[in-house]
C-alpha cells in the first residue's frame, strides 16, 4: 500500500487539487507542526499522527512523475503549490488517487 497521511482517507490536496483551475495555488499551513520541540516527547500531541511533512514528500514526487505541479514554496509554516498552466483537471492514477502517478522504480518509503 502506497504511504500517505492516512491509509484510511484521502487528504485534502488529493480531493481539492485536481479541481484546483491550471496556474492556479493551493497552500497548505503548519505543515512543519511535528518537527517543532513541543511534538518530540513521549505523550506528546499527536504524536501517533503522522507528519505533513509526508504529504510535502509526496507532493515533490509527483512534481517530478508527472507535469501537474509547475512550483513548491516552502517556508518554516506554510507552503505553496502552484498548478501547471498545462495541467488537464481532474488528473487522477488507476484507482482516481492523484499519488498514484509518482514514478518511484517500485521502491518503498516509509512515512514519519
């Protein structure tokens, strides 16, 4: 099974992204959220959730699958994805799960 921020549902950017119009932006905020010191320890918030980090590695795969993704702007609290003026909308793989399109020679990753 391909990692994602949930195996259970889809995130958001998977739902929203493909209805997203060509050249336009999605952001995503606090995604650095369990890098921070307060999210280290044992018992700390959500320290069973895993990261947005992950989604931000996904979103850099499938910026080098497939030409969806013209741009990522990260900063320390948010970041930035800018839709390909040439991307057709609606792109989604096999199963309609827009990951689906990262090229990753059948190697594995695991989530943080």
């Amino acid at each position: 099974m391909r990692p994602t921020l949930t195996n259970k549902r889809r995130s958001p950017f998977e739902i929203l992204f493909p209805l997203l119009q060509p050249g336009g932006i999605y952001l995503i905020e606090d995604w650095s959220w369990a890098h921070h010191p307060d999210y280290q320890s044992v018992g700390a918030p959500l320290l069973e959730c895993l990261a947005l980090s992950n989604l931000l590695f996904e979103q850099m795969m499938l910026m080098s699958s497939v030409p969806l993704i013209a741009e990522i702007r990260i900063w320390s609290f948010l970041y930035l994805i800018r839709k390909a003026k040439n991307a057709y909308s609606g792109s989604k793989g096999e199963s309609g799960n827009i990951f689906d399109q990262i090229r990753s020679r059948d190697k594995k990753w695991n989530p943080i």
